[in-house]
C-alpha cells in the first residue's frame, strides 16, 4: 500500500491528456486473440495489473505473447487449451470470468485463485452456467475453485442470471464459438446491467468474423466456427478519459482528449453523465480522429441513472460531492459486487470529508456540506482512487490511503495526474 497526498488544482485545469488502452476491451483482444486461428498483433493493450493477470492466465492455458515494442503486442493463440495450471485473477472481474469458458477445453482441472477480497466477486451463476453444460465444478462455486472439461466441450443451451454482472454473458459469448455446439445463452435475471459491455463484446466478435445472433433482448446465440485473427488496435480507456474529464468541469477549466467516433465503448452515455452535471462538450474532428474538450464554471446537482455505465459511479459521487445542489445515483445496485462495495465506501469516505451521503436500494443520494481533508480510504479499488483524487483538487487536505491499487487501469495514476495538475493556473 502505499499513500498519497491528493493534489490541490491552483485553478482551472486546462490540459490536453492521452489515455491508454482500455481496459474493457484490451481484456475481450487478448482473449480473442488468444482464441483465434492464425497469429495477430495488438496495439494499444493496457499495460495494467489486469492486463497482466490476463496474459499470465492466458499464457496458463497455452497462449503465448511477444513484446515487439512501440506498444505492440503479438499474440500466438491457443493449439489446444491446456490444463493443470493454477491461474490468479488478482482483483480482476474480467480475469476470473473470462477464463473459466475457456478452461472448461482442457481436460485437466485448472485452478483458479486471487486477492482476499476476490472471494467476493460473484462468479457462482457462471459457474453454475458451466456445469449445466456439461464441465466439472468444485464446490462451493466462489473463488478458490477449480474446473475442468474437454477438448470437445459440447456447449449448447443454458440458462442463467447476470443481474450480478454482465461479464457472465460476454465470458460464454467470447468462448462459444470454440464449443462443438456452439453456446445458446438466456439472461433470466430482473436486471442486465452494462448492458454496452455486452455490446462491445458482440461488436469485437464480428470483427473477428463470429456473428452473435439475438432473437430477443434477452437471448444471445454464438454458432461453432472459427475465430479470425485481426490485427487490431485497442482504444483509449473512455471511462478513465471521464475520470480526467471531469476534472476539467470541476476547476472550471477545459480538457482534451481522444474520444472514438463508432467506439466499442459506451462513449456516449459516458459524456453525457458529464453533461448532466454542467460540463459543455465539444467534439472536433482532428487528423487522427475525434476529440472531445469538457469544460464548465460549476458543477450542478444531477439525478443520473448509471445502469449502463456503472463503473463511473465514484466519478459521478466526487462530481454530485462538489456540486451547488443535492444528487441522486440510481440504477448501480449491482456494484455492491464490485472490487469492493462501493456504494457502501463512497458513502463511508465521502461522509468522513464533510459531505452527507445516503445508500439507496440501488444507489445514492448526496448532499454536499463543508468539506474538509482527511483519510480517504481507496479499498484496493481504483475507481474509489479516482473519486478521492478528483475531490481533493478542490479540498486541501485529502490523502488516499493507497494510491498502488490505480495500477489496475493506470499504469502511473500519480504521474499522469500531476501532469494534469501542473496545468492549472
């Protein structure tokens, strides 16, 4: 662990900012690269602990990768997935989710382990999902377990229960194809949260020539067949570039960055949570590609519904902490479940700084108060980081109790956001 003191903007923060890959879809290209029938070349992955933890997975069972430098990767996928191996998934949702449809093709069991507080990541329904198709589950269905199949796991039908996380649909939906029955998926959960993950993943499956067939909104079919290498290059992380964003909005300053036109990403609904708390936006179109420039004079209370984009959650508490006016954060009940409960740790931190927060069944209600500094415990999670980075901008006095846990999404958060910083005036 390691602490840090947040760093206080001496004005409006104007700033032009590059954002790494992202983390959502560098973890869907590993996989399908890793899936896929001819060698391909990455460019852009996140270099992140995540990240990481994926290719150690990855490469567990029978991946290989090579550094070629200037941030690309080239990926020798999988002959046979191979077994026998025991994979740490760290804190990483994707890690633990991804790779267990892809273990099921081994015939040796694979053991999966991670982080103390990992333990309380859902997984079971997927799990669960796995056995009715056929593989071998330890009990209980919670981390450590262990799991193991055949080279010529059938697949098919099943059902099963995202309401926890959509990552238990776009896990089946990225390793279908590789199945001799090809994978026939029903959501029967009350909910569907980040549904546009679910999306990104289906987007990334075309490009790799594997088309997802949907009858209903709640149905996802993936035939047999092979996975196509691609070349690709993975975009910049656009809920990390929201985090940076607003800091833009909340020093009354300007910021710039990259933001793909036709993007994987929920690129949308991410700025318009911006928007809805005061923050202009402006798109222009550059020699490379698209921008966006945030800026704003003061952030105003919002009632914002955060179904689909969950992971800005913390973003949008620090903005609704340092508004002129009362917020509210619904639809966000399933990050409970999250790296830690965040609901429960935003309204624990934020009211240790002065600001008043209550949990709803599904979200927040936040009325800002007279801040002051203090201890703003992260909880080894990175978008808890974020928050206490982007109140303490404009609160002297706040210091993250370990900052090292960025390194999920952001290689050198400290760095990056001193640069930020240094350009306020």
């Amino acid at each position: 662990m390691s602490s840090w003191a947040a760093l206080v903007a001496a004005g409006p923060i104007t700033a032009n900012v590059v954002v790494p890959g992202s983390k959502s879809a560098s973890a869907r290209a590993l996989v399908l690269a890793s899936l896929a029938t001819q060698p391909t070349t990455l460019t852009g992955v996140l270099d992140s602990r995540d990240t990481a933890l994926m290719r150690a997975g990855l490469t567990s069972l029978g991946a290989a990768f090579t550094d070629l430098g200037d941030n690309q990767l080239r990926v020798h996928p999988f002959g046979a997935v191979t077994g026998g191996q025991t994979i740490d998934i760290g804190l990483a949702g994707t890690v633990l989710r991804f790779l267990p449809p892809i273990a099921v093709l081994a015939s040796a069991p694979t053991s999966f382990i991670g982080d103390p507080a990992a333990a309380a990541r859902p997984v079971a329904p997927l799990l669960a999902a796995l056995a009715a198709l056929g593989a071998e589950v330890s009990n209980p269905p919670a981390l450590p377990f262990s799991i193991a199949g055949s080279p010529a796991f059938r697949g098919g039908r099943v059902e099963l229960d995202a309401s926890a996380s959509s990552q238990f649909i776009s896990a089946l939906l990225l390793a279908g194809a590789r199945y001799t029955g090809g994978i026939q998926l029903r959501h029967i959960g009350a909910t569907l949260p980040s549904r546009p993950h679910i999306d990104m993943t289906c987007t990334m499956l075309a490009r790799h020539g594997v088309q997802v067939r949907q009858p209903d909104e709640f149905t996802w079919t993936v035939s047999p067949g092979p996975i196509t290498g691609l070349d690709a290059v993975v975009e910049p992380d656009l809920t990390n570039a929201a985090t940076l964003l607003a800091a833009a909005l909340i020093t009354g300053g300007k910021i710039t960055t990259a933001w793909p036109a036709d993007s994987v990403q929920a690129a949308d609904a991410l700025a318009d949570v911006l928007a809805a708390f005061g923050a202009n936006l402006a798109y222009a179109e550059t020699a490379t590609g698209r921008e966006l420039s945030v800026s704003g004079q003061q952030v105003h209370g919002a009632e914002v519904d955060l179904h689909a984009v969950s992971e800005l959650t913390p973003v949008a508490a620090a903005l609704a902490a340092v508004a002129d006016g009362p917020s509210v954060i619904h639809g966000v009940a399933h990050i409970r479940g999250h790296e830690t409960d965040r609901l429960a740790a935003l309204a624990t931190e934020l009211g240790k700084l002065g600001v008043r927060v209550t949990e709803t069944a599904d979200g927040l209600r936040i009325t800002p108060g007279p801040r002051h500094g203090g201890v703003f415990k992260t909880y080894a999670d990175h978008r808890m980081a974020h928050a206490g980075a982007l109140i303490g901008l404009v609160t002297p006095g706040v210091e993250l109790d370990d900052v090292s846990c960025t390194t999920k999404t952001l290689p050198d958060f400290p760095g990056l956001w001193a640069q930020l910083v240094a350009g306020s005036r």
